[in-house]
C-alpha cells in the first residue's frame, strides 16, 4: 500500500516552534480546510497563525495607507526606487488596464519570464488583487521548456524581457495558442509584444472589485518533474502568507524599518515567498537585485544598509570570501535565513565572523509545502549542525513508512512529510499525480528520506527521487539523462551527484557510447548546454563500456560516483582520470580538502607528480577513502 494512502491518525511527531517557544502558542490556531474549493486535503484541519491577513492585496492595500512615502522597493542594477504610494498607484493602473483591455479574470494565469524589475513586481501584485494567478516562470529553461510550462497552465497574458523574447520566446511564439498578448519590459517593445508601460498609463476605470478569499490561489510554481512536463504546485494566498510570517517569526522579528536584501532570482520560491512576500507582509524596503554577483551584493548591504536576507548558502560564501569583502561595512546585515543544503561548522562560525548575525537559521522544505516548514534556531546552530531543527509553529512534520503509516519512533528512517498553513492545494490539473504527493489527512509527501531524533529535531537524510542539489538548484538525474540520450553517440547514461565543498553536489555523467562512437567530455558539455539550464550541464564527465545494474536491469549509480574509467587502478592513476573528467577551468580551483588545506586539482596532481609530502598524503587519502572522501563537505548525508 502506497504512503499516500493514510493509514491511521496522524499527528506529526517532529517538534515545532511553538513547542521550543510558548509565545507563539497565543499566536496560532485550527483552522479547517473548505470543501468544494479544489484543495486535495479538503475538510482537513491545520495550524495556522492568528490574526492573519486575508489576502494579498490587502497587504498592499494597508502599507500604501500607513506608509506612502516610505520607499517600498529598490531594484538592482537599473536603480529604480518606488515608495508604497507608487507602488500602490502603479498597481492599480495595471490591474485595471489588465482587466479592462486584457480581459484578465480571477482565476486566469499570467507568466512571468522577467528577471527581479518594477515591472514583475508590479504585474504579480497586479495579477493577484484581481484574483489571477501569477506563475513565475524558470529562465534557465529552455524555448521549449518555457513553452512547456506556459502551455502546461494555459496561460492568458505574458510578461517577457527583451532578453528572454529575443533568445528563446520569439521563436516559439505561434505554440502559445492561450497567450492572447505579451507585455514587454523596458522602452523598446519588439514586434509582436506590447509595451508594459502601456498598462501603467493614466485613464482607466478603477479594476473591478473582486471577492479574493485566502483559500484561492494566488501563484502556480514548477517542480522539477523526472519525466514529461514539470507539475504546478498551487499556492494559495493563505500558504504565501503563512510562510512570510513564519520568515518573520525565525528571523526574530521583521518591521517597517527593516531592509531585506533580495538575492535569489524572482522566478524561484525562495525569492518571492521568503523575501519577497516577508517584506510585503511587514512593510520594510526590499532591495531587489535582477541576478546574483557577490561584489554587488555586497556594495548594496552596506549602500541600502540591509538588515536581513534570505539566500542558498553559496551566495553568502561568495560574498564573504570575496577579496573586498573586508572593505565594506556589512555589519547591519544581523538577520540571515539559508536553506538549500545542511551547514558546516566553518560556514556557521564564518557567518558569525563576518555579520555578528542575531538571527543565523537554516531552514527550508519542499515545493508543495511552499518555502519554509522547517528551521533550526539560531541557538541550536552548532549543537544540532546538520540538522534541519523544528517544524514552524503553524506545521507538523511526520514521517512515513512505505504502507503509510506514521512512523513515531525515535530515529527510524521514512518519508518526511509536511502539514499546515504552508501546504499547497494541490498539483495544477494533475489529480492523479496530486493524489500520490497529497494526502487526504493533510500532509505533502516530499519524497524524502529522513528521521525525527529523541528530541524532535528533523533529519533530512537522503532523496527518494533520483534528484541533485547544486547550489540550491534541484536537478532531476533522468531529465539530464534523457537529453544525452539524443545524442547520436550515446548507448548509454547515467547521471549522480558527486559531493562538492562548494555547491554541495556537482553533476557528472557517466555514458557508454555506441560501438565505433568518439566523444570529448566537453562535447558531451557542449551538447547538454544546447538543451539544458546551465546548471543542469554535467561538469564531470566519464566513458565507460557498461554501466553496472541489479538484477533488473536497473542502473546502479552509488558505484558511480568515486567511478573514474574503466581499468583505472590505483590513486594516481584515479586522480588523473578524475581531472581529465573535468572542464579546463575547475583544474584551478579548490575541489579537494586535505587535513583542513583546500588544493586545487592541478596542484594535487603536480604535488603526486613531484613526489613531495603532500602528494603521499593525498595518495594515502585516496587508498584508504577513495577520491570522493577529499571531496565530501560536512553534511549529515556525505557522512556514512
């Protein structure tokens, strides 16, 4: 019996926030879910925060009253700065032209394929206080995945970047049958796209009320699916706003004068529904930056005098190990919220080095559980390192076995599942797959392995899904594999996660070509970068002439991931073949730890060569572990 299939009560036996804090037990309550209304766990009752806004809209509505003047957004590099009045203004304007010209109805979906500009801004909140869907939309994909997800929801209306029309959406646009008209950002729409400007013009009648209810949904996000189409995840503006509070309350406190800094792209969950959404919900400034670079970061902590964020892990390493780091004064930065992968004891002890941080939390969940079912104090930091801590003060966590059966006992390993406020309706016109993920009592299966220890702390161990985490991207194997599948070479292929002291896990491909077949490890990039995200390319790449597998016929993969060549014996010999396997530009950079020293590839292979102590090290390293052990980073699951 599947473990969607519930099996008896459920209670949830993590412990949570409101457990660790009594304070917030005043500040929750049972709320049931509405029937009728499309949510799969229907008639279920959840926790949920008290005195919590209806809406969306209504949030915007109130800061525009209490703080016109204060600025509300700033955005990175086109220094665009709007206060809540004109952000109130604007949005008004494109909600009516929207509705009026456009004929956006509740209900109707528009996508966004922009980067972090007013522009997404406004057309989000726009879309959202007339009761449509916004759906943000992955940039990394490619024309036919973009046509995918937009295709997949039907969606009415657009708003594209030039960059994004020029480079992939102009070339697909007559398979976007639903798309009744594309609004382009910037002053120079192309044809075939119309000017966003023309919906902030002056002139129109007021947007039609519209009776929003915080049962509706207010955002469609994509999961990375293993085959097919990704599935849309239904966020409700209950679960938007749930998880801003739950950002609010783990950060300890958030106001009107704070000041988040918006790293992460505004197509991803973690942007809009920790950043983006918690900034909204408390009326401070949010510093929006269009793409990532640490330099910049920086400059606009210490420029904005930012006051908290919300970022993967890597973003902040990069800023912290950047060369002029030390240059800029980033003190007022206190409040730091990271999720994507378990942190090291350096990364803990670095953050407090160079922010003095109040708030240092490590958090996350799954998609369908929108952003933030789980964190660790900031008090349990370094006691309880590897975990990911608590479930928040509106979630219950639990864990599964295969038959569906709650799991209450101390450190046994199931499926970690999630229920509460923050829990999505549903998967966008996929009941069937909605029925295996979300069960009838409440909780969203993650697909997760995991344990609950003697104290209720969660422990993420392992993925059910065959999935890598690089750098906080979730990449599916059998999506990367299906692509090198096309290539006429390829017999064969196999992809896994080798561990990474940088990203927590890089991909490698391991193929066996076609009899009488030639290929270069950067062929095999070059062709996977036509057809994937960047962060989806295999760095490593291996040939083999069979790949090993069970019985069934099915590959094994943990053989492949210390798998360096066929015949390749011996720890020089494994280090060779581990270089070759990657692009020229990582031979420079540090991949090993060696006794806390970080080595680069290149000066690995000449301190062998050469003969001097540290290469018999690394040799012994080698023999006694195999090459990953140099590799693995200080996280619960790289540890046996």
């Amino acid at each position: 019996m599947p473990a969607w299939q519930v099996q008896g009560p459920t209670r949830g036996s993590a412990r949570s926030w409101r457990d660790q804090y009594p304070e917030l037990r005043e500040q929750v309550e049972r709320i049931t879910a509405p029937r009728g209304r499309g949510i799969a766990w229907e008639g279920t009752e959840i926790w949920a925060w008290r005195d919590r806004p209806a809406h969306i809209a209504q949030l915007l509505a109130a800061n525009v009253a209490r703080w016109p003047e204060r600025e509300a957004y700033v955005f990175h590099p086109g220094g665009q700065r709007l206060t809540w009045a004109q952000v109130g203004a604007q949005v008004q304007r494109a909600a009516a032209w929207l509705a009026h010209e456009h004929g956006l109805r509740q209900g109707d979906r528009l996508a966004l394929l922009t980067l972090g500009c007013p522009e997404y801004v406004i057309a989000y909140l726009a879309a959202v206080s007339l009761g449509a869907i916004a759906v943000p939309v992955n940039l990394g994909l490619t024309a036919d995945g973009l046509v995918a997800q937009i295709d997949k929801v039907q969606a009415k209306l657009v708003v594209v970047s030039a960059e994004v029309w020029a480079g992939k959406l102009a070339a697909v646009r007559e398979r976007l049958p639903s798309v009744q008209a594309l609004f382009m950002t910037g002053d120079a729409p192309a044809p075939g796209t119309l000017p966003f400007a023309t919906l902030l013009r002056e002139g129109a009648a007021p947007p039609p009320a519209v009776a929003i209810d915080e049962w509706d949904v207010c955002a469609i996000s994509f999961t990375s699916g293993t085959t097919g189409v990704p599935k849309g995840t239904m966020a409700m503006h209950l679960n938007a706003l749930g998880c801003a509070r739950n950002i609010v309350v783990a950060a300890r406190g958030l106001d009107e004068h704070d000041v988040n800094i918006c790293m992460p792209p505004l197509y991803h969950n973690t942007a809009v529904y920790t950043d983006f959404m918690p900034a909204l919900l408390t009326g401070g400034k949010c510093v929006v930056m269009s793409s990532f670079a640490p330099l910049e970061a920086i400059e606009l902590v210490e420029r904005e005098r930012a006051t908290w964020a919300v970022a993967a892990p890597i973003m902040l390493w990069m800023m912290m190990n950047h060369p002029d780091f030390a240059r800029h004064d980033c003190r007022t930065l206190k409040k730091i919220l990271f999720g994507g992968h378990a942190a090291s004891e350096t990364f803990i002890n670095q953050l407090k080095a160079s922010f003095d941080p109040v708030a240092m939390v490590n958090g996350g969940s799954v998609s369908e559980s929108t952003a933030l079912g789980f964190a660790l104090p900031t008090e349990d930091a370094i006691r309880k390192i590897t975990s990911c801590g608590l479930a928040t003060a509106i979630c219950d966590i639990a864990i599964f076995d295969d038959d569906g059966n709650e799991v209450s006992t101390p450190n046994v390993i199931g499926e970690v599942a999630y229920r509460g406020q923050q829990t999505n309706a549903g998967y966008w016109d996929e009941p069937g797959k909605t029925a295996e993920v979300f069960r009838k009592d409440g909780f969203v299966l993650s697909g997760d392995w995991a344990r609950i220890d003697e104290e209720g702390y969660l422990w993420l161990l392992d993925r059910k899904k065959d999935m890598v985490v690089r750098g906080g991207q979730n990449v599916y194997c059998i999506e990367v594999e299906n692509k090198l599948f096309l290539h006429p070479a390829v017999l064969r292929a196999a992809v896994v996660g080798v561990p990474d002291h940088l990203f927590s896990e890089r991909l490698k491909a391991v193929l066996v070509l076609k009899p009488g077949m030639t290929l270069t490890p950067q062929q095999v990039r070059e062709h996977c970068a036509a057809l994937l995200a960047p962060y989806e390319v295999p760095e490593y790449v291996v040939f083999a002439q069979a790949l090993p597998t069970n019985a069934a016929g099915k590959t094994l993969k943990p053989p492949l991931v210390d798998f360096w060549g066929d015949g390749v014996e011996g720890a020089a010999a494994r280090l060779q073949a581990y270089a070759a396997s990657l692009p020229e530009a990582l031979l420079d950079r540090p991949q090993f730890k060696l006794g806390g020293e970080a080595l680069t590839p290149r000066a690995a292979l000449q301190a062998v060569q050469t003969g001097v102590a540290q290469g018999q090290r690394l040799l012994q390293a080698i023999e006694a572990g195999g090459l990953v052990a140099l590799l693995k980073p200080d996280e619960a699951r790289f540890k046996a």
